[in-house]
C-alpha cells in the first residue's frame, strides 16, 4: 500500500499523531508527512505510505495557503494563542480600506524573525528549546514570499484573513508584524491550512470521527498519480528495465522526452501504462530544446 494520504488534522492532534494514528490502522511503518502543524492548527497535511515517503522532498517547495484569525492588541510569546500574553496595546480603528492597505504592503517577498517558539537551530539548538530554558536570542531574519493576503472579515479585535506563503513562513509571525504595521500589537488566534501545492482540505479525510482501515485505504492516491505538477516523461520498454538498474535513460530511450525546464527541477519517468518508475531531475538544456535527466528516486 504506497502513495499520498490527505489528511484534515484535528485541533489538539500533533502531526505525529496523525501519523502515528495512520501507520497504527494500516499496519504499516513506513508512513510520515511533509509538513507539521501545531497541535491547536487544523487543516491540511500529506501523509506518505510506503514507498512514497521517498518522495517528501518534492512536496518540499509547495507553497501552502491558510486561513487564519488574527487578534489585534494583544502578542503573546508563542506569537499565538497558547502563549503567556507579553505586551497589550490600544486597538485602533480598523477600517476595512487601512486594513487591506496595510495587507497589500505585504504581498512579495518579505523579511520574516522567526518566533523563539520555533524549530529554527541557533548554535546548533532548536530555538524552542532555549525558549523553554528562558532565553531569547538573537535570530537573524530570512526571506519569505507571500503570493496572497486576502481580508475575509474584520470583528475587531478579530482580523480574519486567508494567505498563500512560501515554505518556511510562519503565519503566527505573520500576524505579529501585521499588528505592528496597523500600529498595534497582535498574535494569532487560529490557524486552518487550506491547501499545500494544488491539493486541497476539501478533498482531505478527516481524523475526528477515527476512520477505519478501509476507509483510509479507500482515499490513498496511488503513486502514479503522485506529483501532477511535477514535468514527466515516459520512457519505452528497454529504456524502463535500464532504470530498475538504476541507468539513467539517453535520448533513444523516451517516447516523450522531458522539456527545457532548467537545470535541478524534478521529472517524473513514466513507463507506457503511466506507473511511476523514478524521480530525476533534469540537467542542462540541449540545443533541441530537451532535458536529460539524473536518477534521484528510483522504484523496483
């Protein structure tokens, strides 16, 4: 049983949980997921079974999108609310046109401190673990894209939003530097992932109701299917024996040869009935407008 399990994750479930949960019903070991969730966060996350958890780093890159509450006055030291309140802070008036202002000087690529309750290593160190001790260090800032920062609803002190981030972003601190810019202070109140790539909550299995073995089999995309977004190839019949043996095909050996999509991007190898053979990455473009590729991931 092999391939990608959307799971929506309870609030008070850890993403450990969830998987623990799965690999328990399924009576499989090989299960892990590609992107934790805070035990109060619900929504989305990938669970991998079997032979796919050799594929997580290529779900690495998938932007992922949120929704979000956000309270205004108030910031906290987890930056969210489980945390001991630290600073409070008059509200002001939020009106919806200095709201969406204040959202839109945020849109691009932006420089982000990650939070001290965070898995971030400084000096060797998860920051969580110096915060647990009651220290606060010095973090340098790094680079974040946010492609969207959309208002939904403003019930002051509630700010509601949905965003679509890089990898690597965080939404609580998000929410904390949004305070600062509308010339308050704030944390988050709760978090939802909607989406990571093009997969979608909606279509995700949820945890609450404890589903059964077959019913958890029943919504696992088989591997083929894995990785729409990624550039494929499908290789003839010699060609696919070449790389179970871990021979990387030439030329001759595609029916469809991958495209010029610059060097370092994965391409999925496909046989003739479309099953999943190896992950490769592409290398320099040749004149003809085609990729070779490099054996990253290869399945028997």
């Amino acid at each position: 049983m092999d391939g990608l399990l959307l799971v929506d994750k309870p609030a008070g479930w850890t993403s450990h949980d969830a998987v623990a949960y799965i690999r328990r019903t399924l009576w499989i070991k090989r299960v892990g997921h590609t992107g934790t969730l805070d035990p109060d966060a619900t929504g989305l996350i990938l669970v991998l079974i079997g032979k796919a958890t050799r594929l997580a780093r290529y779900f690495d890159w998938d932007k992922k999108g949120y929704s979000s509450v956000m309270e205004i006055g108030s910031e906290t030291d987890t930056e969210d609310a489980s945390g001991q309140v630290t600073m409070e802070c008059p509200v002001p008036e939020l009106g919806q046109g200095r709201v969406e202002e204040v959202f839109r000087s945020f849109i691009g690529e932006i420089e982000q401190v990650p939070p001290m309750y965070s898995a971030v290593k400084v000096d060797g160190e998860r920051l969580y673990k110096k915060a647990r001790a009651g220290e606060d260090v010095e973090r340098a800032s790094r680079k974040v894209s946010i492609e969207e920062l959309r208002l939904t609803e403003i019930d002051a002190p509630l700010v509601s939003f949905e965003t679509v981030c890089s990898k690597g972003t965080y939404v609580r601190t998000l929410c904390r530097d949004l305070g600062k810019a509308l010339g308050s202070c704030a944390h988050m109140k709760s978090l939802r992932r909607t989406k990571v790539g093009d997969y979608l909550v909606q279509d995700a299995l949820g945890l609450s109701e404890r589903p059964s073995k077959d019913e958890i089999a029943a919504h696992i995309i088989p591997m083929r299917d894995m990785l729409q977004g990624v550039a494929s190839a499908v290789v003839a019949g010699a060609a696919a024996s070449g790389i179970m043996n871990g021979i990387s095909p030439g030329p001759e050996g595609f029916i469809t040869m991958p495209v010029c999509i610059g060097p370092g991007r994965p391409v999925r190898l496909l046989d003739e009935s479309g099953n999943l053979l190896a992950v490769g990455e592409s290398t320099e473009c040749t004149e003809e407008g085609v990729s070779p590729v490099k054996l990253k991931v290869v399945f028997n």
